[in-house]
C-alpha cells in the first residue's frame, strides 16, 4: 500500500535545492501534523529570493490537496476525519507564512477552511499537469518546478508550498501555492496561469500585457497576470478579417473584457467550405 508522507522544506533556489528553515512550526506541531523535516538549514545563494516554501509529496490522499478561492482552502473529502486531516495540515503551512486559520466547516463531503493574512495576501493554487514536460523524468520536474516557483518570488508573490502528486489520477506532477493580493474579480488578480488554446501563440503580442514565465510549447505558455482570452475567426480576405476583428472588439467592450491585441495571418494552403474560400486567420487576444 502506498504510503503518505508531507516533506517540509525542500525548496529550489537557482539551480540547487535548499533546505529550509520551518520557523513557526514547533516540533509538536511536526509530530502532530505528520511533517517531517531535515535539519533546518537555510543558505543564501546569492539572489534576494527567500526560498522557504513547504514541500512535500501526495500520493493516495488526494483530500489533501488544497483548491483554492477567494480566502478559503476547500476540499472533498469522503469522512470527517479525511478534513481534519486536510485542516491538520495546511493549519501549520500556512501559520509559517503568518496566515491565521479563522475557520473550518465541513458538510456533505465538503470541507472549507477560512483564513486571514494580516497583510492581506490571500492563498492561490497552479497545478502543473497541462504543461509540457517529461513526467517520468524527476529531474526535469524538478527543473521545470524551479522554472515556477522563481518568477513568482521575483514578482513578490511568496511561495508557501510545491506538492508533488504521484498518483494514478495524474500523471507525475506538482501542485504550487503562492500568495497574491485579492482582487474583486479574480480573473483580473495577479495569478501564475497558463495559457493553452490548441492555436499557437503569438507571443511577442502579449510580452507587455504579462510577465511570461515560460514558453511551454508553440501553443502553449505559463505567464503571470490578468486571465487571458483567445479567439480566431477564418476570413475570406483581410477586409472580412478587419470587420471580424471590429466586431469582436465591440463584443468584447459590451461584456467588460479588455482588448489587447490581434493579428491577421494569411493561411498556408487556403479551404473552402459551402460557397466560401478561407484565406486568411483572425487571432486576438484579451483579458476575460
């Protein structure tokens, strides 16, 4: 049977892994919230980044696992006892960053914890499944985790843990959480995102509307910012292409979404469909 084990302070700064103090966690804590970490030992590796996320592995007790909204964690979990577990856990990770649990309630299966960061950061979650990488290679999940975790300490936005998932629901990969400021709207909050569509980005469109984090692929990328949106529309010739974009631009302001930018591309090898012969390729980007 496999086993569950959440192993703190293993953390990527640059290229290496550190091994980070857990202040505010006391060693009754540990032992009661089944953490386990190795000496503490915190090294500077020349940045300014802070390198003192929670890390640790998931493998059967997916209740574990944190969704995140607004300033709760929630969770499903089958019993009483699977939350209590879930609220064991998470209790300390987040007393490490000063984040105070205010509240717990758990009912059909469901479970909710409420929480209050003294600055007003509030918790949010990117699971790394989507992207492109070799899952049976540690190594490069490791890389790629780095890859996350770096740019969201540079933009101030702390890591508090990096789970790493191996069960048979996902294919090998990590869940990262991270502090944020929260916004009304929390598509328009500052959040570690992806963005995969199945057309390939443009990405130099969008290089001064996010912070990219990384090229994941020709139609995909990890970025940090607003919600993106993403639509393409065929056109006959660039003039129906220029009335498709006008009209969408219209769309977009009558629902509140923000225009960013287009780009008309002429097909490779031209379609017909009914009476109509396609041309030409209407890509436009904006925030939902």
């Amino acid at each position: 049977m496999k086993k569950y084990a959440i192993l703190a302070a293993a953390v990527f700064c640059a290229s290496t892994v550190k091994a980070a103090e857990l202040t505010n966690i006391s060693a009754g804590d540990v032992s009661a919230y089944k953490i386990t970490a190795p000496a503490p030992v915190l090294q500077k590796v020349g940045t300014d980044l802070k390198c003192g996320h929670v890390s640790g592995e998931i493998t059967t007790k997916l209740y574990l696992l944190a969704q995140t909204s607004k300033n709760i964690l929630f969770t499903s979990a089958k019993t009483e006892a699977e939350f209590k577990e879930f609220v064991a856990m998470w209790t300390p990770i987040l007393g490490k960053f000063g984040i105070k649990v205010t509240g717990t309630e758990y009912k059909n299966e469901f479970g909710t914890l409420t929480y209050e960061s003294p600055e007003g950061y509030v918790v949010r979650d990117f699971l790394a499944e989507k992207m492109d990488y070799n899952a049976l290679d540690p190594v490069a999940i490791n890389k790629l985790k780095h890859e996350l975790l770096e740019p969201l300490e540079q933009a101030g936005m702390t890591p508090i843990a990096a789970l790493d998932i191996k069960n048979e629901v996902f294919r090998p990969t990590f869940m990262l959480y991270y502090l944020t400021k929260p916004v009304e709207n929390q598509d328009h909050e500052l959040q570690l995102r992806q963005l995969k569509n199945g057309e390939d980005i443009d990405f130099d469109l969008l290089s001064n509307s996010v912070t990219l984090v990384k090229k994941d692929a020709a139609f995909s990328m990890v970025y940090i910012g607003k919600l993106l949106g993403f639509k393409s529309k065929l056109a006959t010739d660039e003039a129906a292409a220029a009335v498709g974009l006008t009209n969408y631009k219209k769309f977009l302001a009558e629902n509140k979404k923000e225009f960013i930018a287009s780009r008309t591309l002429k097909l490779d090898e031209p379609f017909t469909s009914g009476n109509l012969t396609f041309k030409y390729l209407l890509n436009m980007y904006f925030f939902q």
